[in-house]
C-alpha cells in the first residue's frame, strides 16, 4: 500500500460526505427541481469515481468489500455518456450507496 491509496481514499470520504451533506434534508422532488444540486451531486460523484480509479490494485484488493469497479464506471458513464446520465441511479448512489461507502471508508482511512 502505498500512501498516495489513503490520500484518494480520504478524498472519496470527503467527498461522498459532501455529498450526503448537500441532500440533507431534500427529498427527491426537491433534488429533481434544483438543476445546481443535480450538477453538483453528479460532479462530485465523478469526483468519487477519478478518486478510486487512482487507487493501487493490490490497495483495492485489499479492501474489497468496497465496489471499486462500480464506482469508476459510474465515473465512465458520467464523463462519456454525459447527455444521458440517469437522475434515478444519482439519486440511488447519494441517498443509498454513499452512506453505506462512508462507513467503510471511515474504517480505512485514519484520524477522519
């Protein structure tokens, strides 16, 4: 493991918290109306995604409760397939993945 692994893996936690932060409280006909917190969620999402892509295979290995090919292909589908980014998947990621992805990512990542 090297320690550049635990600096992406500490942005992804920054990250996904972020996320969960901005949706407090807002429920999906709000999300769905705010076209900033869309873009927002979506961005950081991919930010997520350039994140894990970054990280060591064995680092991944090593850590493989965490879906590691999930979350840079979501990252892919969001750069690439941009005109067509599926809201009810955004939205799935952010309310339901991402707190899930926080809690194993608190156990990896040190003093957070």
């Amino acid at each position: 493991m090297k320690k550049d692994d635990l600096v992406y893996a500490g942005h992804m936690l920054e990250t996904a918290r972020s996320i969960v932060a901005k949706i407090q409280g807002v429920d999906r006909t709000e999300f769905d109306a705010d076209e900033n917190l869309r873009l927002a969620v979506t961005h950081l999402i991919q930010i997520i995604g350039e994140a894990a892509a970054r990280v060591a295979n064995d680092f991944r290995s090593a850590h493989s409760e965490i879906p590691w090919r999930e979350i840079v292909g979501m990252r892919q589908k969001i750069v690439h397939d941009y005109v067509h980014v599926n809201y009810d998947i955004v939205w799935d990621v952010a309310t339901t993945q991402l707190p899930t992805l926080i809690a194993q990512l608190e156990v990896i990542v040190p003093d957070t």
